[in-house]
C-alpha cells in the first residue's frame, strides 16, 4: 500500500513540475513576441530574451533554460528585483522581455494604458 501511494507521489510531482515548466515556456514565447527588440517585425525569431532575477530563488524561465525547454532561446539576465509592478513596469518600458507580478499590479497597469499583455493569471 505504501509503494502505491509513494508512486502516486512521485507521479503526481512529475506532472506539477511538468505544469509549471510548460507554463514558464510558454510564458517566455509568449511575451518573446511582444518584446521591443524589433526583431518581430523584421521576419525572424527572438533568440534572446532579457529578465530580472530575484535574489535568492529561482525563476520558472531560468529553470526551463536549464532543463532545456526554451530549446536554442537563451535568457540574458539584467539584475535581480523585489518588486514585481517594477519588473512588469520594466517590460513595458523595453528594459527587459518579460516580467511576473500580482494581478493586482498587472490590473492596475492595464487600467492607466500600458501596453501589457497578461500570459498566465
């Protein structure tokens, strides 16, 4: 009964973690495209994607690159922040690709006219 369960563990944190990396890749393709590189409107792919970090932890994109899932996409790190309406606000301003806040901040942001596009809520 005991190996039952521990496998159902197993399995079901493989598949959260398999959840989490899908979501962080399509979180980077995702807002790749709505980035100000240009290189959208010129015909060809974004193969660089610049973020902020966070002190101490680790991002979904930085563990997708790590494992592989973001395939030849690297990710340029910028700096790390503790404010995530920062981070969003920096992604709207074009010093980095994509950024990840509270929906309270990404709201707020919306509602004053910033061009944001919420991928994951």
């Amino acid at each position: 009964m005991n190996a039952a369960i521990e496998e159902f563990s197993v399995t079901t944190r493989r598949n959260a973690l398999a959840g989490l990396l899908g979501g962080a890749f399509l979180t980077a393709t995702g807002l790749s495209a709505c980035g100000s590189s240009g290189a959208s409107a010129s015909g060809s792919q974004v193969k660089e994607l610049r973020y902020q970090g966070s002190v101490g932890a680790v991002t979904l994109p930085e563990l997708a690159a790590e494992l592989g899932y973001l395939g030849d996409v690297t990710l340029k790190w910028i700096g790390n922040t503790i404010s995530g309406p920062q981070d969003i606000q920096a992604a709207t301003t074009g010093d980095v690709d994509f950024g990840g806040a509270f929906n309270g901040a990404i709201v707020k942001l919306a509602a004053n006219g910033a061009p944001i596009t919420a991928v994951i809520g």
